[in-house]
C-alpha cells in the first residue's frame, strides 16, 4: 500500500507499522464541551443523528481537537429498528426506549425501504469526507444484530435477560428477526460504503455472557453473513467486528468471521491478541476507559504495556470500551500525544 | 484413591471419571419451596446464615431432592465484611446494602477475631457431615477479595465502576485493603475445613471486565496469597477458583493459581477447558442457568454437548452461574438424572 494510504487502512491490510492508527470509540459525544453545545441545537438526539449537518460536525469536532488516525460516522445503533418501523426515542439521562416490536415478516419487508430512510447517514458521510484530511480514514458502523435485537426485544438497554431467555424459549422467532437485521444492515453498510466510509465496523456490545453454542448462533453467524452480503455488493472495504464481553470466545469469532479486524474489549489478554495477530487478524483495543479517565502515571504505564505486548504486529490503537462522558479532554490528548508522538494543546473549551 | 471416595473429591483429584460428578451453585434457596418456608423462620438473612440449624437444613435440602454428589454450605460472601466490624444488612427485593467502609488498619486487627465470629458457620459444616453421606462430598466456600471489596467500597451490588476507578486512584488503599481480605478468608477457610468442609470454593463472581495488570494485581495474586495461607497451615483439602466473566483471562488465572479445580462461567468454550484439562486442571462448569429455568429438548441437547466436549478429562458438572429463583424443579431433576443416569423424583413441594 502507499504511505498516502490511510495508517488504519495500512493497519486493517495487515501492515505492522512502525506506531500503530489511534482513535477511540464515543471519541465524538458527551466528553467534549463543543458536542454538548451543539447537541442543544435538536429537538432530540434521534433527530440530531438524521441531520446531516451536524451529525457531520459531531463526527469532525475530534479530528480538530486531536490527531486521530481515523474518524466514525456520528450515528446510533438503534437507527435501524427506527428505519424498519419500530418506534425509538430516548429518555433523558436514562438512554434508549422502544415501542413494541412489529411483526418481524412485515419488517422483513421494509429491509429495502428501511435503507433509503437512512440516507441521511450517507449524506453525513460524504460531507465528513470532503472534509476530513485523506490520510485520516474514515469509519462507518453499525449494531451488531443481536445486540440491536435484545433492545428491540426488551424495549431498553438492560442485563439481556429477557432476550438471552428468548433466545432459548423462541430460537425461531429470533433466528427470522436476526436474519431481518443481517438484510438490513448488510444494506445500510454497503450504503455507507458507497457514501465514504472506507472501513466498516459492526458493535457487538452485548456478545457477553452467552453460551458458545448460542454465541456461534446469534452472533458469528450473523456477522458473517453480514461480510458475506456486503462482499457480494462488491464493496471492499474492511471489516472491524467487536463482540464486546465474549471472551474465551473472541478467538472463535475470529475464526469464523472474514473481518479484517478484531475489537479487544478491556480485558483482553496480550497472550490471545497475539494469537489472534499470529492468525491473520488486526487487532484493536483495548485500553481500560476508567483508566483513561483516571489518568495520571497509571494510564502512561498502560499505553505503554499495550504497545509493546501488540505492536509487534497489525493493530490499532484504541480504547476497550467508548469514552466515558466526565473523562478530561486532558487525558485524552495525554494518550494521542503518547502514541502518535505528536504534542497535543489541550483547549477545555473549543 | 478409593472408590468410596467422594465422586467430587475424585474429580478434584484429578480422575476422569465414567460420568461427572454434578452439583449446582445455588442449589439449596429460593428455588425450593421448602427453603421459602425455612426462611419465614429466621427475622433477617444474616442471622438465617449465622443459625447452624437452619442454615444445615438449608444446606441439606437439595441433597434431599436430588442426587446431587456435593453439598455446598449455605453462607454468603459478605459474611466476612461483618465479621470485620462493617455493617451488612438485605434490602428485601434489592439485595445487600453495606455500612461506611471501615478504617482498613483497625480491620486488620479483626482479622483473628473475625474468625471467631463465623464459627457458626463452622457449626453448620459439622452438623451437615455428620448427616451426609460418605459418598457426597461438603463444599466450603468465600467470596474472592476483590468481590467482597466492590460492596464494601460501594455499599451494595454495582457495576463496579466506582471499585474499579478506586483500584486505579487508590491501588495502596485497596492493595491494603485486599491484604486484610486474604487474612481474613485463609483464616475462614482454614475453619471450614477443620469443621467438615472436603473441598474449598473461592467465588470471584466479579472478576469480569478487569484490564490484564489490574486483574493480575486484584485477582490472580489474593487468591494465590489465600491457597498458600491455607496450605501453610496444613489444610490440604482441593481448591475450586471461580474468577466468573473473566473472559480470556481464566488460563492465566490457571496457570497462576494452585486451585485443582477452575469454575467456568456460561460463555467458557469448550476449547478453553480443554486446554485447563490438558494443563492439569479439573474444570467445573458451565451450563446457562437461563437454559435451566427455559428447559425443554435444548437443554437435553446441551447437556450431552458438555458432557461430550468435557468429560474426556477432569470435569465437574455444574453451571455457568447460581440457579435462578424461579427455576422449575422438574429441570433441575431432568439435568440430574441425565448426568447420573439415576431416576429422580420432582416434587413440587418438600
């Protein structure tokens, strides 16, 4: 690949570089003072993901504060059951609600439908686009469709209990309702691709606590489907599969998912990253997001740690899970700064 | 070793056995009508724990129902706390709830004292051996001290954001903190096992979401610290570490703790526990205590997938995590009597 070629993308094709491509999930949102502010300017944060002039500033305002190697769209994982007709909204400091779920044959047959009500989240990306520097890539997502489907099936985000009991009491139901989801992501993605994104990543955030034998049912037979479906459209760009909380499990997901990289969550271990960079994959994480924010000697030790256990081979550098909102701008640039070996002004306001 | 041994003891030992030996985490409580009754008894759940009586008869109860081959002390882990001098009372419906942290250094001078309050617990390990049968093994147990520190740093159950940054911002306090835990627990457990108790359970039930330094330093070296504690003062009875959601990291959890046995949780892969067995390990675990409750052909079908994927070494049946309240007795009896090929009778009532 060329040195013009984004570091993430050097990264995703397998390129052990000399410091790895940084970013960190949630690095746009509540942890930075310019987002609170323009957040005020939407009704409601359903709304402000549908509006593509500042869901593009939200996606842009870290790349100004920080050298990020890469930047994510700005957009939610609950999109989708909003795009197939399930109502979405969300509480104010309590998070996502959802209406009941509709009759899972008459959303299968808004899949084709439900991608064009997204069109919004590919006009964010092509302004993101021609905005952003072209050594700096730029991301496209979405929910993982067990994840998705647990909050569709419970109406909230919540311990799973209710869905993971689903899962076991109504495999059939939920099989043809992940199979809606893989259609309609697998779509929504392709779309993103063709609108800028130039890598794709699917956030599994609830693949913990199953078992393996539901785990390769509802979560890796999903996702590689999904990679299966987008490659079918001729889209190229690579995969990011995160099945946050899997574990043991990670290393079957990895296996059996044709995704380019690999999320690590925080408690990954050096010794299954390694395996996993041994066996063909990227690697990304894992940085403890408490840490992050409680700074100081600690979190320098750690970045540290983590570049010298990973770097021998493709990897990313990034965070286990997304920036908690109360983190300081100050510790963010404290780890930028640390591993792109550039100085990074901390501005408290923007 | 003979084979009037204790099925479970042989395990720990180390013996593939023909068939598993099998036990359920929380299989004497609320799941039984008999317990409910029991426990109208006694006025709070601390003083039902510290009632040798009752709480014998608790332990008791299961083994009556079910041919289960290990009889686990009914306790609680955070009867250490109040042996220490903090305050710890149930919430009814909402769980414990824990009075101000105490000065650490005054608790380390209740570490010998602490032990002298629990001795009815030690009671009730005397009263259940000398009314189990030979062939069934008697289960001491604690909770890990990082478990027993997230609720008395937070004062109830959590998602240990607060202990986990606390670890981060005072790793002296809670290094400090640990120490008099391990003290503490040794001590417990050197009396359990002077009292009838044939094997030694630590539950790390939080062990989940802990960076691999943190999760070293937190985890891994207490409960080192606590085997050799015990070990130096002559107990020899087998160890089962259970650091429950610690993903990844149980081998390293392995490798570095002198437990014969490893608790799996639900998301363990089979691979995983096949490499603990080749390493010497005897792995207990790990069927989905949601599939338990849910039942039907799919948790037959399970059933003969852990049995087939672990029983060709060392292997004790049992669950991922404790029994779900509202459990129906006909499931745990349809689990038993296909582990043990013996009929059991449900009862609905005692």
């Amino acid at each position: 690949m060329s040195q013009t070629t984004p570091r993430l993308l050097r990264a995703l094709a397998g390129e052990t570089l000399e410091r790895p491509p940084i970013w960190f999930m949630r690095q746009a949102g509540r942890s930075l003072p310019e987002y609170l502010e323009l957040r005020t300017r939407a009704k409601d944060f359903i709304s402000f993901c549908h509006d593509p002039e500042m869901a593009a500033e939200a996606t842009l305002q870290p790349m100004r504060r920080f050298p990020m190697d890469a930047a994510i769209v700005f957009a939610d994982i609950l999109l989708i059951p909003g795009a197939l007709g399930q109502e979405v909204w969300f509480e104010a400091g309590e998070g996502p609600r959802l209406g009941p779920l509709p009759d899972i044959a008459r959303m299968a047959d808004e899949v084709e439908a439900s991608t064009g009500r997204l069109s919004a989240i590919g006009e964010t990306l092509q302004r993101v686009r021609a905005e952003l520097e072209p050594e700096r890539a730029l991301i496209g997502f979405a929910g993982g469709p067990w994840t998705v489907a647990t909050y569709m099936i419970e109406g909230r985000g919540s311990h799973r209990e209710i869905s993971r009991t689903y899962a076991y009491e109504h495999p059939e139901a939920l099989d043809a309702l992940l199979d809606v989801l893989v259609d309609a992501t697998a779509s929504y993605l392709v779309m993103q691709a063709r609108s800028g994104a130039q890598a794709l990543k699917i956030f599994e955030s609830w693949a913990e606590g199953l078992a393996e034998d539901v785990f390769e049912r509802i979560v890796i037979r999903p996702h590689r489907a999904i990679v299966e479906k987008v490659r079918a459209a001729g889209v190229t760009a690579p995969f990011i599969g995160f099945p946050r909380g899997a574990g043991a499990l990670v290393e079957a997901y990895a296996a059996a998912v044709p995704v380019q990289g690999v999320g690590l969550d925080t408690q990954a271990s050096a010794a299954m990253g390694q395996r996993l960079q041994a066996n063909g994959k990227t690697i990304q994480g894992a940085l403890d997001n408490l840490l992050l924010r409680a700074g100081g000697k600690a979190l320098d030790a750690r970045v540290e740690t983590l570049l010298a256990q990973w770097n021998g081979g493709p990897y990313i550098f990034n965070l286990g899970h997304g920036v908690m909102p109360d983190t300081p701008i100050a510790h963010i640039a404290q780890v930028v700064a640390r591993v792109t070996g550039q100085p990074v002004k901390v501005m408290e306001t923007a």
